[in-house]
C-alpha cells in the first residue's frame, strides 16, 4: 500500500487529502473520510456518504477522478456519474 497527498493544481501538498494506492484499488480520503474508491480490476467507481461534504471537499475529489481517469472532471460529471450509475466502462455505486 502507498499513501501519498493530493497535489494541488499549482503543484503542492494538500494538507489532509490523501491518495491511497493498494494494488488495482486507489482511494481518495479527505482528513479520515474516504470519499471514492476506482477499483480497475472490477471496473468500480465507488463514492462514499461524505464525497460531497463540502465545497472544498468537492474540488478535491474531482481533482483527484480528473487525475486518474485523465479527463476533466466536475460536480456535474459527477452528479451525471452518480444517478446513471455508469462512467464508461465502470459501474458507479453510491456507497
């Protein structure tokens, strides 16, 4: 398992926002919160209760997807990814 920060936009840690790496499972996790989980082995974008807890919250969260899916994404993608229940070739599930 590998647990490093965030980085921001401008290329710096993010105090409390955490990217967790475990085999095909990376999570992101803001302070003790996980937010969402993509599981590339059984193709899974999990979000959790607290993945839009805040505004701040939020902005990290789609850094994080628009990082690892390398696409853009936002809170609408997000909200769109949610209530389809599909993002490409994952399964989306609201935890």
């Amino acid at each position: 398992m590998v647990v490093s920060q965030l980085i921001n936009k401008q290329g710096k840690a993010v105090k409390n926002q955490f990217i967790i790496v475990n085999g095909d499972v990376t999570t992101f996790q803001s302070y003790d919160s996980k937010i969402v989980e993509i599981n590339r082995k059984e193709n899974t974008i999990v979000f959790y209760p607290d993945y839009n807890f805040s505004v701040t919250t939020s902005k990290h969260r789609n850094k994080f997807l628009s990082d690892i899916l390398d696409v853009n994404i936002d809170t609408k993608t997000v909200d769109k990814m949610i209530s389809d229940g599909t993002y490409n070739s994952f399964t989306v599930i609201l935890a």
